[in-house]
C-alpha cells in the first residue's frame, strides 16, 4: 500500500481552515486515504472529525495511506497540500 509521510506545515496545524481544505482535497480524490500520526489509528482522511481528532500541530509528522487506482497521484496532492502553510495562503474565493 503506498503511503507518504509528510510534516505539517500550517501554522495552526490541521485545525479548522487548513483541515477543512485537506478534507475537500482528500473528498475529491478517487480512492479512500487515511491519514494516522505516530502512535495512533489510521482515520479516514475525508472525516473533518476524525482529521481534527488527530490533533496534530505545527511540525506533526503524519502518515498518509491510499490504496487502488490513482494511489500515488492522490498522495501526491495531498502531501503537497500539507507541506504549505494554509494559514498564510489567501482563500480562493478571497
């Protein structure tokens, strides 16, 4: 199963805002990702709930794991997502 681990950029970490938008991206992607912090289980990465549970701040190494067609290309988006700061971007309807 493919996986990528990646640092969280954010300043807030995956609180509010940058989750949410890491929650859309993975909610578009073909296949079911998960996204874990060391330690703890796996939790779907299109649940706000359950990517806010994480509690992973600024600096938190997490994993993500997809599985299936377009594994690769998905982690891909998604890791890149991660290791930019979201908070210091301007919104898109902004």
């Amino acid at each position: 199963m493919p996986q990528r681990t990646v640092v969280i950029a954010s300043s807030s970490g995956l609180h509010a805002r940058p989750a949410k938008l890491f929650v859309q991206a993975a909610a578009r992607q073909p296949v079911p990702v998960t996204i874990s912090v060391p330690g703890r289980k796996p939790a779907p990465a299109k649940s706000m709930l359950a990517v806010l549970a994480l509690g992973a701040t600024h600096g938190t190494e997490v994993t993500l794991e997809a599985e299936g067609d377009g594994a690769e290309e998905a982690l891909t988006a998604l890791a890149g997502l991660l290791s930019r700061d979201l908070d210091a971007e301007e919104p898109a309807d902004a």
